[in-house]
C-alpha cells in the first residue's frame, strides 16, 4: 500500500469534525425508510388477515343459510304444515288453536254435504 504524502501527514487515530453528527443522519436516514416500509407491510398483513377473516365468516354464513333452507320443506298449505309441525313442542294455547281449527273444518265439510 501506498501512501500519498497527504495521508502520511494526517494521525489516522484523530476523528474528523462531524463525523458522528454526519454518521448518525445517515443511519437514522436510512432506517427510518426501512421503518415505514415495515409499518406498511405490518399493516398491509393485519389488513389481509382482517378481510380473509371476513370472507371466511362471509362464506360460512352463505353456506350455512342455504344448508339450513334446503333441511326444512317450504309448506304451502294448512295440511303440510300440520303434518310437518312436532305436536310435542306446541303450546297449549296453539294446539288448542289447532282443535278448534279442525273443528271448523270438520263442521264446513259436514254443512256440504
């Protein structure tokens, strides 16, 4: 190595003026960059996670829906809905309405003939 006459006259231990100021704004510089393209990409995955969640829930809740709507038959009339209905559960007040509902059909059906 060759050293110019410049660099022998110079103490290579002694710290140029500044050097630590000059240092420091260069790092803080540079990793305050770095920091927010953290920060975005932090978010950004917070985000997609957020929406995947909800898409999931979404799709479970749609999914979910049309098994439920195809397990129970739609009844039109008084008599499908009388043979679908489990007496068990009733009230006493509905299957009191129930009787009373047969009974006035029983009486038209008689008044016909």
């Amino acid at each position: 190595m060759s050293y110019s006459k410049e660099n022998s006259n110079r103490n290579p231990f002694k710290i140029p003026e500044g050097f630590f100021e000059k240092q420091r704004s260069e790092i803080l510089a540079a990793t305050s960059d770095k920091r927010s393209v953290f920060q975005k990409r932090v978010l950004s995955i917070k985000l997609y996670r957020s929406l995947a969640f909800a898409a999931s829930l979404t799709a479970i809740g749609i999914l979910g829906s049309v098994w439920i709507n195809k397990t129970t038959d739609n009844c039109i009339s008084f008599s499908c809905l009388l043979e679908s209905t489990d007496f068990n559960d009733l009230s006493i007040e509905d299957y009191q309405t129930l009787e009373i509902w047969e009974e006035e059909l029983i009486d038209e059906e008689s008044e016909l003939l």
